[in-house]
C-alpha cells in the first residue's frame, strides 16, 4: 500500500519534472529566434540608415527631431519638471541656442 503510494507520487513528481523541462526548452527556443528576429531588423536597418547617410544628412536631422518629439511628449506629460528657457533675444536661435534648462520638481 504505502510503496505503491509513493512510486505514484514518484512517478508523478517525475513527470512534472519533465514538463518543465520541456517548457525550459521550448522557451529558450523561443528566446533564440527573438534574438534571430531582432539581430536581422537591426542589420536590417543599418543598410537602410548607411544607404541614408550616404544620400545626406536628413535622416540623421528626421531621427533628431523625432527624439526631441519624444522627450518633450514625456516631458509634456510630468508634472514634476518645468522647462526655463535661456533667455535669449534671438528667438531661440544663435550662440545660446539650446542653453535652457529642466528642472525637476519633486518633492522630497
């Protein structure tokens, strides 16, 4: 009775190890083929940035201005930072371009 119950549980036991084992499998697999994917986007769009670059610098321009457009949409949405420009009079343009600051206001 008991050694039949524990070579039940024995071979249950084993089994469930062999599930997940199997599933350790399946997911590195699976992790490989992402790492395959990504590598080959990525070698992907270095032709296309170098085919780019070699046609001038706008897609290095485009790329600035689309990060700016996405720090000043995180920005945008805190309520703790506040922008203080640099004061200049040339409208934003000329040798202090750029000199603003971001303060972060969080309390302590």
């Amino acid at each position: 009775g008991k050694e039949f119950a524990t070579a039940i549980e024995r071979k249950q036991v084993a089994q469930q190890e062999a599930e997940r084992q199997k599933f350790v499998v399946a997911k590195a697999e699976q992790e490989r083929k992402a790492n395959v994917i990504r590598a080959e986007g990525e070698a992907e769009a270095a032709k296309m940035i170098s085919s780019a670059l070699k046609q001038g610098p706008a897609l290095v321009e485009l790329r600035r201005l689309e990060a700016a457009r996405d720090i000043t949409t995180t920005l945008a949405k805190s309520k703790n930072v506040v922008f203080i420009p640099s004061g200049s009079s040339h409208g934003g343009r000329g040798g202090d371009a750029g000199t603003g600051m971001l303060l972060n206001l969080k309390e302590a």
